[in-house]
C-alpha cells in the first residue's frame, strides 16, 4: 500500500502495512470487555477504533459488511466483528473475533447468575433488584419507541405492527407465527405498494474518509473472501457437523425431552427469529423459556434482563442467564453440582445460540465481497420490523403488569416501583441517559426503599 496517501489523512499519520493475527486478536479480547451501549454502542467502538483510530478498514466497506449483517437473524455486532475478522484472517479471524466478542460476557453473566440465583433472597441483592425491575420495564418501553420511530414510516407498516401487537396480547400467537406472516405481508405489500417497504439503507452509504485504509475502497478482495462453490460447501458441511454432532450426542446420552437438549434446540430456534435486534426474539424466548418448558419465572427473566444490560457483549447474551437458572433449578447433574448444571447449561444455549451467526457469515462474506454497493432491507424484513415493535410493546406491558401487581390484579398497586418506572423513562425520553446508568440508580433507589419503608 502507498502509505505516501497518508498525507492527507486526519493526524497525517498511515494505516499499518499490515496486521498480524496476534494484534488483531488482543484487540477482540479488549472489545468484549468494552462492549457497552448494545449494538449500537459497541458499532460505535469498532467505527471509531477500525476506521477513524486504526484504519483497518475503510469507511465504505465497514458500512458495506454493516449493511449485509442488519439483514441477517442474529446480533448485528458480533457479526460486524465477525465478518471483518473473516476479511483480515481468513476463517480462525472471524471465528476468533467473534468468539472473542461473546466470551468475556458469558462469563461475566456466569458469575452474576450465581449470585442471583444462590443469595437473590439476600436482602441486600433483593433490595437492588427491587429497584432495576421497574426500570426493565421502561427500557423495553424505549427499545419499541426507538425500534418504532425508525421503522414504522407509513400507515402500512403501522398496520402490522398493530395487528402483531393484537395477535400476541389478545390472541396469543406464537411470536414464529407472527414473524411468518409479516413476511408474508412484506412480500405481498412490496408487490403492491413497493415504496412503502422500502426502508433499507438504514445506515446510509459511505460519505466520508478517514484516509487510506489497510482495507481500502479499491483494496482487492483476498483470495479467501472470493466466493467458491466447494468453499460454501466446507463451510454448510462443518456447519451441519457442529450442530448435529452435539444434538446427536444430547438424544442420545439424555434423550429427547431432557432440558439440556430441549434446551439446545429451542435456542436454534430463537437464533433464527433475531430478526431487529435482541428485544425481538425476548417474546419468544419468554413464551418458550417461562410459558412453555418452566426454566425459569417471570419475574427472572425481567431479572436476567437487567443483568444483561449491564454486562459487555450482545444483549440476547440473557439466553446464557435463561440456561443457567434452567439447569441450576432443574438440577440437572444432581443437588452436589447446581454451579456445574447452571454453568454447562449457559455454555450450552450460547453454542446453539451463536452459531448460525458464524456459519452466515462465512457462508456468505464471499458473496457479499462479490459486490461493494450496498445491500437494503427487503420488503418481507422491513414488515418483520414492524411486527418487532407490536410484540416489544407486548413485552413491556407484561413486564409492566408483573413489577406494578406482584400478586396479580387482585393484590395490592406498588406504588414505589410505579415511581422508578416513570423516573426510569424520563431518564431515558426525556434526557437520553445511559441504559446502564438508569439501572444503577434505580438499583440504588430500590434498595434504599426496600431499607426505608415496610
């Protein structure tokens, strides 16, 4: 590369010739302990860092591998880190930066699963999460405005996200159903009215330079990243092996019906429902995890929601939390080993959970470097988006019913949790506060309540 281009660059000074394995991987192993503020935080760090700081990559083909991952199920970050640990290093790259990316947080959450679950009736930790619980509530509040306002443009799209809203609160449809048939209607009104379901570009084209870059606009793609056919076969074969393999091993050691490997293709599933972000498939996962199998109670979810939002790494790492209170409870490995069940059944629903991401991505990289323009939303996902927000709605509403009635209607209003909740979306409506930070401080305000009042 002609590092004579560095002139013009901001600070004058030129990307590196070149990037060894080692570098790149001490910067994922710092990005999962720093990946705060969810996707759009931790977007945020990888721009400022591989494109302003280092300029491991150019501004265009950043956003260019940010478009293809905003279309795919699954968390938007960790396949950016993914997809461009794939484009320096082949496949152990992407494979090391986003395994790098989920790693500190599933330890991290781990840990603070085990001492929810061994001293939550401390009255302390108690006290805390009295007070995070109603400030969930206005979180997931904010996360249906925020999804809302970016993706409900026209009265079609507000539609469906209307009818979603009515078809789980009311009629308690299965959240797949729902997403099936907001595909169904994005494909038709795409037909129809095609102008009203165009809302791809969502982060727009490459408007500016931070100067030349290790991977630049006109940088050549590596043989690695060229699309083959016997590549994507390697790729779907390895991917069919790691999956099957410990499904495989699971039925046959424990049986179909055992948690452990109802619990490894439940969370297939959900891998594939992440359409618009971690707060989408949360209704599924409830359904399944709370409703249907008993893993956990509501009231522990909303807890492992919050402790979610606290941690680095991607939000819908909270399946972690869903398979450790699972597997603690269920006592799978017997009362000697609850740390052991719990741990194993985290470790094992991140697997299932994370590895259609990787698989898309470097099955499909290669087709996406065939091209640098940019990719849009089709219309069937921009319907699904919508739905997202009818069913987000949906969740907030149930949060809101199990922090504000405890007991249920038939037991007595908590006031005090009602107060944190408004001061929790003011918080974040009115004055933009950190997610984490409205946690802290609800955190301290409910243990002072629990302390001060009977």
């Amino acid at each position: 590369m002609d590092t004579s281009r560095a002139q013009h660059a901001p600070g004058g000074t030129a990307p590196a010739s070149r990037v060894g394995f080692r570098q790149a991987l001490a910067f994922w192993f710092k990005l999962g302990f720093i990946g705060f503020g969810g996707p759009a935080g931790q977007i945020s760090i990888m721009h400022q860092e591989l494109v302003e700081n280092r300029r491991w990559i150019s501004e265009r083909r950043f956003l260019h591998a940010l478009n293809y991952c905003m279309v795919l199920p699954g968390p938007e970050a960790q396949q950016l880190a993914t997809y461009i640990g794939w484009l320096m290093h082949r496949t152990w790259g992407g494979v090391a930066a986003g395994a790098l990316f989920v790693l500190p947080s599933l330890l991290i959450l781990i840990g603070l699963s085990w001492v929810y679950i061994a001293f939550g009736d401390v009255p302390l930790v108690a006290g805390l999460f009295y007070g995070i619980k109603p400030a969930v509530t206005a979180i997931v509040l904010h996360a249906a405005h925020r999804i809302g306002s970016r993706a409900l443009k026209n009265g079609w799209l507000w539609s469906i996200a209307a009818a979603s809203f009515v078809a789980i609160f009311a009629l308690g449809v299965p959240f797949p159903a729902i997403v099936a048939a907001a595909a169904l209607a994005g494909f038709a009104g795409g037909r129809i009215a095609p102008r009203h379901f165009t809302a791809g570009g969502a982060h727009g084209k490459a408007g500016r330079s931070f100067g030349p870059a290790l991977i630049d606009d006109d940088t050549p793609t590596p043989p690695h990243a060229r699309f083959r056919w016997s590549g994507l076969a390697r790729v779907l074969l390895a991917g069919a092996l790691l999956w099957s393999v410990p499904m495989a091993v699971l039925t046959l050691t424990r049986g179909w019906d055992d948690t452990l490997t109802q619990m490894g293709w439940f969370f297939t599933k959900a891998a594939l429902l992440t359409f618009g972000g971690a707060y989408a498939v949360l209704p599924y996962v409830f359904q399944g995890a709370v409703e249907h199998y008993g893993w956990l109670s509501a009231v522990q979810m909303i807890d492992g929601l919050a402790l979610g939002e606290t941690t680095p790494g991607p939000l819908i790492m909270v399946v972690a939390f869903v398979g450790f209170v699972g597997g603690y409870l269920k006592s799978l490995f017997g009362a000697q080993a609850l740390f052991l069940a719990g741990a194993a059944a985290a470790a094992l629903v991140t697997w299932f959970t994370f590895l259609p991401s990787f698989l898309f991505i470097l099955a499909g990289g290669p087709l996406v470097e065939s091209t640098h323009g940019d990719l849009k939303f089709t219309a069937p996902l921009t319907a699904i988006t919508a739905a997202v927000v009818g069913v987000i709605l949906n969740l907030a509403l149930f949060f809101g019913y199990h922090v504000l009635w405890p007991q249920g209607f038939a037991g007595h209003f908590d006031w005090t949790s009602a107060l944190i909740a408004i001061g929790a979306a003011v918080a974040l409506f009115r004055y933009k506060r950190n997610v984490i930070h409205v946690i802290a401080a609800c955190a301290v305000i409910g243990l002072a309540a629990k302390m001060l009042l009977p």
